[in-house]
C-alpha cells in the first residue's frame, strides 16, 4: 500500500445525519481533490431511511457543494458511493452489509482495509461494535479501524463500559476516538511552537509563566440540539475533551520521539497530573453559567432555557470557567484557566500565556506601567501567533511602549488550512493516531471532570440565567482571575 494515497473501503454509519453532510463528505472530497487517496476506495453509507444508490450520490453531491461552496469537479468521485440501508439493531442486516464489502473489495481492489466510522448517537456505538464482529464483518485480509465520534460516554462509568464494549471487536491501537480539535492546524502547532523555539521552550514552566489562558467561546447557541445539549452541558460537552486536550498539550514534557505512543504518553502524564477537585472545592475553582436572552451580533437571541427540546427550568451549564493546577515540577503554582460558552460576545479559541514579569524594572521610576510578555496562539477563526513585548516608545525617553509581533497563518494568500474532518480522516486511513485520543487519556478527562458535575448536577443554580447572551459570561468567571490577581485577556486579534 501506498501510505500517502492509502486505499481502503469507509463504512460510515449514520450517513444521512449532519455530521456526514457538513463535515465528512465535503472531507473525503478535498482529500480525493488534492490526489490523497487513491483511485481504490469506495465509501458505504448506511442510515434506515430507503435510499437508492443513486439517490444516496446525489444526496452526497449536494452535500458538498452545500459545504463548500463550489461545483464538484470530479465527477467520478460520487460512483464511489454506495447506499445500504437498514436499522443497526437489525442483526440480519450486518450479512447483507458483509457481502457489499466483499464484493466492493473486489472492484477496488481495496485489499480488505476497513474504516467503520461511527457517525451516529452514542447509544448505537457498543450495539454496532459488537455485531461488527459476531457477524464477522471485522474478520478481514488487510486492516481494520473504528472511527468513534464523542461524546465517548457520559461520565467514567460510562466510558468504562463503552470501552470494554468496543474492545471486544477491536484493538486500542485500532480505535480512533474523534477529538476535531485535535486536527485543527493551529491546535496541532502547539508542540511545533513549543519543540521547535529556542526562545520558548526555556522559559515554558514554573519560573518564567504566570499563568496560561484558554478561551474557547462560541457565538452559536444549542441550535438543534437541545436533546443532546441538555443532557451534557458544556463541562461535558467542551471540557472534557477540547479543553482538557488544549491543556496537555501545553503542559506536556517533550516526548522522546515524535511517534503516537511517545506524545500520548506525555499528555496523559499531565491529565493525570491535574490536581483533583473534591466536592466541596468545586465552587473555589470552578464557575458556571447559562445564558439568557440578549444581543449576538447585532440580532436579539432566545435564552437557553427558550430553546428548543431544552428543560424550561434547566439546570445545564452553557457556560464553564476553571482554574486548573497542575502538580508536577514543571507546573506547580502555575494557574491554567480555562472558559468555554454559548452565545457569548465572539466566536473564537485563543490562548494566551502570559509570562511573569522581570525581577527588577528600571522603567518603574517613571511610573511607566510596563505590559507583561504574552504570547497568544490564535485558533480560530483566525490562526496565527502574537508576541507582546515592550519596546522604547519612540520620541521618549525612559518610556516604554508595548509591541506586538504579528504572524497570521490563514492571512497568507493561497494558503486554505484543511478542515480538522480532512486531516484527521486522512490520518486514519494512513494508520496514524497520534491526532486522536488513547482510552488513557479519556479516562483520566472523565475522572477530573466527574467531581465537578456531580456537584453541579446535585445543586441547583440559583441565580441561572447568569450572562447574557452576547456578553462573555458570568461575572464570577472575572472573579475567579482576580482573586489570583489575574485577568482574562482579550480574545479579540490585535487586527480586528
Ligand atoms: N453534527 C455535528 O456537528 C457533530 C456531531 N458529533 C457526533 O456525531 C454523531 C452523529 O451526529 P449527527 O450527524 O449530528 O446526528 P444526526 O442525528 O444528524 O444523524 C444520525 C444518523 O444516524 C442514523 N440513524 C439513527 N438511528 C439509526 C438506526 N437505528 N439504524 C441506522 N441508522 C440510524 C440517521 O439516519 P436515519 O434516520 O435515516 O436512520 C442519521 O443518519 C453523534 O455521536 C454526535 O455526537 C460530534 C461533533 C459534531
Ligand atoms: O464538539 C463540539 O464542538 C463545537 C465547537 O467546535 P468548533 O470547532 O466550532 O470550535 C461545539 O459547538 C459543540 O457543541 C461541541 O459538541
């Protein structure tokens, strides 16, 4: 096999839902499109609604030209697809699935490689597993991987017994647990940043940072998915995974080599080394908040509690800000505060590490006020970095004046940063988990955030609605920063 236009059969389970129509369709597309897969894959799509082969590659075409804008070039490509409808409780159905396979193998000469990519409610994701292999659909010539969309259980119970379901059919080195932000290209920057700067990497501890910030705040409100969305709340929703990866990768060690085993290992040394929250500290590190009605750019929003398939009297966080130790000798007394939310002022994922200040400031005497040193990583939407730095204000003497170094990697012409879905699919077909998460990993997020929601889904929260929608959360997500003598830094790029 190839390894750079890798050949293989995807079975996507859940094909007629909105992850497959908005994010992996128009993902398997841009890799055909660049010439990163080869000729030899075809993609089964199975759902319960009837759909004919060909319905299901016209659905498939609209879906990406929906997605991106933009008239398929390739018409071959959708001959690829094929349709295969039925109910994934329905043992039968798995027979007739089998032989699709087999017989798709023969035409493209795919060499028995399998992706089963589960893109459908988590309930379905033991019950799939386990009649992928008593039906002998997992006994295969070439190789075999399960894409599994989150939310991977809904506590560490959960998750347990989920990933003791799954590992009856498949190895942990063949699972790929989906964490989109982990494909994102600046999320994936973070250990190049870190690994590759010799301005960086001495100053990355206790002695030179005095706190690192993560934002990652979202202007959208549940949208359709208040079934889901209430069940979870942002803690489990966004920081058990997104939050939590962003965190490790920040925190880790540098690892040996850079192979998926070696990186993994580093990042679950830092989940495991996050000083646990016991019940009654919840509140000293941790704010949450729902939103109400209010103002999001520009046109007046709905409360939470107003959306659709949401509890009137919810008690669901869309809104978490944390303040997380972590202890171990790179780390200790170094703050990471994290805040995540719905229908807040911006969308946007930033973070920011702020540096301690110098020993001694001969600007002082001036009464200059003197900027700390940040460096600020943009995710999203605009991706890039800023050095902040102090430099002598022009004219003056004894005065200082702050500079920013700009560098902004999704301004530059010509460059289209891959959708997370493209490079993380492209991963798995080559065999590379380095991108999404190890059970380890998961396990230790679940066993940090558990804590947290027992208490918040035994107490009540009063003073819920408690931002408005459009604002950047609770007030006593300010609090929680000044009373270390912080404050969150503006998520905003210097540009806008
Ligand atoms: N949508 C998103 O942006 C994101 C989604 N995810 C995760 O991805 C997964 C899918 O989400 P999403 O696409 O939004 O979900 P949808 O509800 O839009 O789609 C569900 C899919 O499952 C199919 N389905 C439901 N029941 C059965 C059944 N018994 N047998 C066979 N097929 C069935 C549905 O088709 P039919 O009705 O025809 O059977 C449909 O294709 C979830 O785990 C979600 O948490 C994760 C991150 C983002
Ligand atoms: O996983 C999820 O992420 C999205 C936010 O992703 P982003 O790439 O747009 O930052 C969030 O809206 C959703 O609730 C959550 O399930």
């Amino acid at each position: 096999m190839n390894n750079m236009n890798p050949k293989s059969l995807i079975v996507i389970f859940g094909a007629t839902g909105d992850l497959a129509k908005r994010k992996l369709f128009p993902s398997i597309y841009r890799l055909y499109e660049k010439g990163n897969l080869s000729e030899e894959f075809a993609v089964v799509g199975v759902a319960r609604r009837p759909l004919s082969n060909d319905e299901f590659r016209n659905y498939v075409r609209e879906s990406i030209e929906n997605a991106l804008q933009q008239e398929l070039n390739h018409e071959q490509f959708v001959s690829h697809f094929y349709y295969h409808p039925f109910d994934v409780t329905d043992t039968a159905s798995y027979q007739q699935l089998k032989s699709l396979l087999e017989e798709l193998d023969g035409i493209y000469h795919s060499d028995g490689n399998r992706i089963f990519y589960l893109a459908m409610a988590p309930e379905f994701f033991g019950t799939v597993t386990s009649r992928l292999k008593s039906e002998g659909l997992t006994a295969t010539n070439g190789w075999k991987r399960l894409v599994i969309e989150k939310p991977f259980g809904h506590d560490f119970e959960s998750a347990r017994k989920l990933n003791e379901e799954i590992r009856q059919a498949f190895s942990e080195n063949e699972i790929y647990r989906i964490d989109h932000y982990l494909g994102k290209e600046m999320v994936q920057n973070i250990e190049v940043i870190r690994f590759s700067n010799a301005i960086f990497e001495p100053l990355w501890n206790n002695r030179f940072i005095s706190n690192i910030q993560i934002t990652s705040s979202e202007t959208l409100g549940v949208e359709d998915r208040g079934r889901y969305y209430d069940h979870s709340g942002a803690l489990r929703d966004m920081v058990q995974n997104h939050m939590l990866q962003m965190v490790a990768l920040l925190a880790m060690e540098p690892p040996i080599k850079l192979t998926t085993d070696d990186i993994r290992n580093e990042k679950v040394k830092v989940l495991r080394a996050l000083r646990p929250i016991s019940h009654d500290e919840v509140d000293q590190y941790f704010v949450r908040g729902q939103y109400g009605r209010g103002v999001v750019n520009g046109k007046e929003v709905i409360g939470y509690r107003e959306e659709n398939n949401v509890d009137p009297n919810s008690n669901t966080e869309t809104f978490v800000a944390g303040k997380l130790m972590i202890d171990n000798f790179r780390w200790a007394g170094v703050p990471f505060y994290i805040r995540t939310g719905k229908r807040m002022a911006e969308k946007s994922t930033k973070i920011v590490v702020q540096f301690k200040d110098i020993p001694m400031n001969l600007y002082y005497r001036t009464n200059e006020k003197i900027q700390p040193n940040l460096l600020i990583i943009h995710i999203q939407p605009d991706e890039g970095i800023t050095l902040h730095l102090n430099g002598k204000k022009s004219g003056e003497i004894m005065k200082t004046a702050p500079i920013e170094l700009d560098y902004c990697y999704n301004c530059i012409d010509g460059i289209n940063t891959p959708e997370a879905y493209e490079k993380l699919l492209y991963d798995c077909m080559r065999g590379d988990a380095t991108n999404f998460t190890h059970w380890d990993e998961v396990a230790a997020s679940w066993q940090f955030v558990d804590p947290i929601s027992e208490v918040w889904e035994n107490t009540k929260a009063d003073d819920f609605p408690n931002y408005e929608a459009g604002s950047m959360g609770p007030k006593a997500s300010d609090m929680l920063l000044a009373k270390d003598g912080f404050h969150w830094w503006p998520i905003y790029h210097p540009k806008q």
